[in-house]
C-alpha cells in the first residue's frame, strides 16, 4: 500500500504552532506514515485570509524556511523538485514531500514570483481560493480571471506549474482549462468533490469532471465533510459514493486523494488523521472496489500526473 496524496495544508499548521513534521498531534505527520510503503505528500504553502495580499509573499517563504527546516529535522523525510530526486525517494520508501501554493493572490500583482517559487521546488499552485482577487474569481463568484491571472497561469504552465482548479469559479475553470490545453498541460483538481451528491461551489459540476478527464487529469477527492455530503456527518460511505461517481464521469485513470488534511476542522467518522487510512483502503475492497482501483485511487493515478511536471 502506497500513499500519494494531492493536498494537505500541513506547512502552515507546523508554522503557526512551532509543530514537529516527525510527530504532532495534526492530521499528518512523518511517524503515522510507517504504514505505506512509498510515500509522497504534496504539501501547500496556504496564505490564510488574515494575512493581507501585500504581506502575503513573504509569508509564505517564511513558511517554506521553517517546513524546509523540519525536513532537515527528519531523517526519514526530503523534498522532491525532479523526476531524478522522486524516482529515488520513492523507490528507497522515504517519506517524500513536495511543495504546492495554495491561493496566488501572494502573487501581487508580481509575476516574476513565479519562476522564485519554482526554484524553491513549488510545482502545483492553486490560483485562486475566496473572492476575488488579482488572479480573479474563486468558487463563491461568478467571476473568471483578470488580465494578470490569465498571464501568470500562463507563466505557471511555461514552468510546467501546474495550474489547479480547486476553488475556480466556473468561468475561472474555463480560463485555466483553455491555457492548460494551449500548453499540453493535463488540469488537476486537487481536492473537489462531486456537486452531483453535494450541490456545494466547491465541489465540480459532471461537466467540468468530464473535461479533466478528458485532459488526462485527475481529480483528488476532498475528505471535508460538507463537500461529501448536505448536511450531517459523513462517513466512509459518502467518501465511497464520491469515488464511484469520480469513476462513472471520469474513468479509472481519474479518481486520487486530496484529503485536505490540516486544513479542515473536520473529517468523516472514522478518519481523525492518515492514521486510519489504511482502514479506508481496506474498506474499499470490502465494498467492491478491486485493489487495482484501491491502488490508483491511494497513489497511481496522482503518480502518473506528478511524472509530468518532475
């Protein structure tokens, strides 16, 4: 059993509370991975709304500074910027992390922070979060990007960045689906559910699931619990209706994790971190799932995307 997983905001939990990558007492940490084989997490630099767009850039680097400095930390951890550093982590079992961005209104106005966040290994950002901003409208607006957004998804694309659409508005999505394709580059979702079982502005509509698969993307299934279901508690079998519809609109090659861990306030029954993932693993086959689509949906197909960008 491997463990890929898309999204989990785990740098700024560490940041914010002094926290240990080893051991904690978040969603994740380097100690409740001994169970997968191979492991590599992306790990999202998240700017949080209390912190304004013009302190937003040199916030985030110093929340690489301090998660960069707790790998160092971990001797069975690294960060991964090629397909050379990957390939060897995950063939040794190490614990392999690799940088994400989350929300490029740090941008500013400023593209050049692009090709800065590249070299420092960031490989996926998520445009957009809430609101509008100066790379334009997120889930809650009807809004699609700005002239600036629209060049910096494409400064992004040039340095095979991939430009995520968790969180676009439906014009947003078009926007960044129209430069990912110019640029032949697959679209990723890295933690959406299906507005099919859970009508929420976070969650994709069949269209747009259909388009990433299309593209070749994937979608990493979100474990927050009111994108998985209305209201009420969800449990494993809201995480399994999601899968299955993932599979019917999108193919075997779509479904992947994108947990949301550390950046939730809650998760399905049963789940209180990556520790009981396994159980989720086990559960799937129980339920019918073969261990090949167990297999795809814990870490293949997000590894086959990630092979892209390395």
């Amino acid at each position: 059993m491997n463990w890929l997983d898309l999204h989990a905001d785990t740098p700024l939990r560490l940041y914010r509370n002094h926290g240990s990558l080893e051991k904690n007492n978040f969603h994740l940490d380097v100690m409740r991975s001994t169970p997968f084989a191979r492991f590599l997490q992306c790990a999202a630099l998240y700017c949080p709304a209390d912190v304004t767009d013009a302190k937003g850039f040199p916030f985030v680097l110093s929340m690489l500074d301090y998660f960069e400095g707790e790998i160092d930390k971990c001797r069975e951890a690294t960060l991964i910027r090629s397909a050379t550093e990957f390939q060897a982590a995950w063939e040794a079992g190490k614990r392999a992390f690799l940088l994400t961005v989350e929300d490029a209104r740090i941008l500013d106005g400023k593209p050049e922070r692009i090709a800065l966040l590249h070299s420092r290994g960031v490989r996926i950002i998520t445009p957009l979060w809430r609101g509008v901003s100066c790379i334009g409208g997120a889930h809650d607006t009807a809004v699609g990007l700005t002239d600036f957004g629209k060049r910096a998804v494409a400064t992004m694309a040039a340095l095979r960045i991939l430009p995520d659409v968790s969180h676009a508005s439906p014009q947003s999505f078009s926007d960044i689906r129209e430069i990912a394709k110019a640029s032949g580059l697959p679209l990723i979702a890295t933690h959406s559910c299906a507005a099919a079982l859970c009508p929420h502005t976070r969650n994709l509509t069949d269209a747009q699931i259909r388009e990433i698969a299309e593209s070749g993307g994937v979608v990493g299934l979100n474990l927050y619990p009111p994108f998985l279901r209305r209201r009420g508690d969800a449990d494993f079998s809201d995480i399994f209706r999601h899968l299955r519809h993932l599979y019917l609109a999108g193919g075997q090659e779509l479904p992947a994790l994108g947990t949301d861990f550390d950046g939730v306030d809650s998760l399905p029954r049963g789940v209180c971190g990556m520790e009981d993932m396994p159980r989720l693993y086990t559960e799937m086959k129980k339920q019918g799932f073969s261990e090949d689509e167990a297999d795809r949906f814990f870490s293949g197909n997000a590894k086959r995307i990630i092979k892209t960008i390395l």
